[in-house]
C-alpha cells in the first residue's frame, strides 16, 4: 500500500507536470528569453501558493499546471506519512503513533515558517 | 538562448544527470546542482530545482523497495525525527541568507567529494544478530529476504549516535538541496551496524519525507521555479529509470568508477567556484 502511494504519487504528479510543460511551450512560441541567472526572493505562504495556483490552473495558465504537479510530488511523501500513522494505529503501536504524529508536526513547522509575515 | 532550447538542454542534461546518479548510486539531485550553475541558474535556484528532483527519484524507487519487504519502515519513520528536525534547519540557514552563497557552494564540493569516496568503498557484509536496549524498546530490529527465500534477523547498535548522524544528513540536505544518501547509509552501516541491503533502501525511502520538509520552506521562498523543475523533474526520473535497467543487466564496477571521476572533478570546480567568488 505504502509502495502504491509514492508510485501512483510520481506518476500523477509526472503527468500533470508534463501536461503544463507542453502547454507552457506552446503559448510561449519559443521567442521570449529565459532569465534565471539572477534570484528574486518572492515569499508566499503555502496558503497563497495554492490559491494562485488553482486560479492559473483554471486559467489554464501552464507555469500553474506544472505547479500544481510539483505541489503533488511534494505532497506524495507527506501521504505516506499520514497513511503509516493510520497503519500504526490499526496495529495498536502506541508508540509508532506517537513517533509518526511528531514526525508530521516537524513538518507542519516547516510549513508554518512561511507564515511568519 | 529561447524559451524552447533552453528547456531541451536542461531536460537532455536532467536526463544524463539522473542516469549519472542512479549508476553511481549517488542520487539525481547531486548532479542536478552543478548542472543548472554550469546553465547560468542563480545558486537558489538551482538547490531548490535539485530538491524537487530529489523526492521524485526517491519516491519512485522506494516504491519498488517497499515492495521487496527489505525497507525497515519503523527504523525510517523513528530516523525521519532526526532528519526531518535536521532538514528544517538547514533549510532555515539558506533561507535566511546567514551564510553566504559562496561558503555554501564550498561545502557542496565538499559534500560530493565525501559521497564519491565512499561509492569506491568496499563493503563488508554485517551481521548483527544482538540488539542493543535502545533497539529493542523502539522496535528497530527486523528480517530482511535473502536470495534463498529464508529471512535474516538483524539488531541495530548505537541508536543515539545513529540518530545524531541523521539529524547532520538532514541539515545538508536542507542546506543543499540533496537527498544526502550517503550520510545516511553512513549513519545506520558504520554507526548502527544495519546490513547494507536494509540501510541503502530505508535511507532511499527516508530521503522523499526529509526532502519534503525542506521543500515546504524552499517552496515559500521562492526557490522552487516550475519553468526550471518542469524538464529536470521529468529528465531525471527517465534517466534514473534508464540507469536502474542498466545496472540489472551489466557489470557496472569500471563505469560507476570513471563516472566517479567525473564527479571528483566537478566538485573541485565547484569548490573553486566559489572560493573565487563565481558563485
């Protein structure tokens, strides 16, 4: 079941990436230059970040689609985590359950640090 | 350079990069670094496209493992304490800009050169059939599928000082934007004495869950750019799959040590880099 989730994980969010990619391509006609040499800071908090991504996506924007699939593959792993904490609870390990909730509550931190304004 | 050609040179390197990795057992996101710097790609950037390659190898190869029954999953779950607590940090370090870019793409070339020594190391088989108490009270030993279809018992030993190992993997991973596999395997082989076949695969299955903490904070800042993760993220994956079916089927030991080379040589680049302060 574990192996079940990060593979149709990959997949899904492979496909949805791939999809975007073409779309992006296509609409920018190959002419505009790419500028990635220099970093520009942009803090978003996880919130706004999938806002604006499901407004692009139903825009049909392409650099959104392809958002939207990495936001998947980041999420594919964190499924895991929250399908081995039912698993562990379905086993009565107490202390796997435990270990698992502190596992997921180091990684709502990570989470809440782009909160911090 | 265009829109187009740009992709396609990155996804044609993404693509040899996550070969490269999968055939030298280092990971895609370790190559994917140097690639984009070499690409003209700010360094923020560059780390947080190598992160995102990062979990997309190693989900997708822990799922084959999870599969096989060698992975440890309470031993992975129990160690991502460590390492996802270590990876927040790292994360955190880059984001707030306390160490400078240049120090940073240092300790990257040093990082490499540390991973692609230990590649050349030979490893002894272990077995360890005691447990030590910490062990034993956190349910860390385990059987793994041996190739006559019986099941090999193994303890652990020194889970501390395998836990501290960890939460060190997990901040370079946070710092660089790697999996840091090679910590890892360190961490439970040498430390905790793990047979390799189980360290190898629960470490590639730890890696997705570190690198997602990291992610979360990289992604919030802006290091995640979807037109740079688009071709890497679909280039490594081919070229990691590709690179799976060819160690299956040849005897790798002379092409996994040139590739080696390779690495070497990047890394004194990178190590160069940034000492003169092109990074």
């Amino acid at each position: 079941m574990i192996g079940k989730i990060l593979r149709w994980g990959v997949y899904l969010a492979l496909t949805v990436t791939s999809i975007g990619g073409l779309i992006y391509l296509i609409n920018q006609h190959g002419q505009t230059s790419m500028q990635h040499s220099v970093f520009i800071e942009n803090d978003e908090n996880l919130w706004t970040l999938i806002k604006l991504t499901v407004h692009g996506v139903l825009k049909g924007d392409g650099l959104s689609i392809i958002e939207l699939g990495i936001l998947l593959l980041i999420a594919t792993p964190l499924t895991r985590v929250i399908f081995s904490l039912w698993a562990f609870y379905k086993e009565k390990d107490r202390m796997y359950v435990t270990i698992t909730i502190l596992v997921l509550f180091i990684i709502t931190i990570s989470i809440l640090t782009g909160f911090g304004g | 350079m265009t829109t187009l050609i740009f992709t396609i040179v990155l996804f044609i390197g993404s693509i040899l990069a996550g070969l490269l990795g999968s055939l030298t057992g280092l990971g895609g996101g370790v190559i994917i670094v140097p690639l984009l710097t070499y690409l003209g790609v700010d360094f923020h950037y560059a780390i947080g496209t190598a992160l995102v390659a990062v979990i997309a190898t190693s989900s997708g190869s822990a799922a084959a493992y999870v599969k096989e029954g060698v992975t440890n999953l309470r031993m992975g779950m129990f160690l991502e304490i460590a390492t996802t607590i270590g990876a927040v940090f790292g994360a955190l370090l880059v984001a707030s800009r306390l160490i400078p870019t240049a120090v940073v793409a240092i300790l990257f070339g040093i990082i490499l050169i540390l991973s692609a020594v230990n590649s050349w190391r030979k490893k002894a088989p272990i077995e360890e059939h005691v447990c030590s108490k910490m062990g034993k009270k956190f349910k860390l030993t385990g059987t793994y599928p041996a190739s006559d279809g019986t099941h090999i018992k193994y303890g652990v030993k020194n889970v501390i000082g395998g836990f501290f190992m960890m939460m060190l993997a997990g901040v370079i991973s946070g710092l660089l934007g790697i999996g840091a596999g090679a910590m890892k395997v360190i961490a439970m082989d040498n430390i905790m004495r793990v047979p390799f076949k189980v360290s190898t695969t629960t470490s590639n299955f730890m890696i997705g869950v570190t690198a997602t903490a990291g992610a979360f904070i990289y992604l919030q800042n802006g290091y995640i750019h979807p037109a740079l993760c688009m071709p890497v993220m679909i280039g490594v994956l081919l070229g990691a799959i590709a690179g799976s079916k060819i160690l299956l089927q040849s005897n790798t030991a002379k092409l996994r040590f040139g590739f080696s080379i390779f690495i070497l040589l990047v890394a004194l680049d990178m190590i160069y880099k940034g000492w003169t302060g092109q990074i």
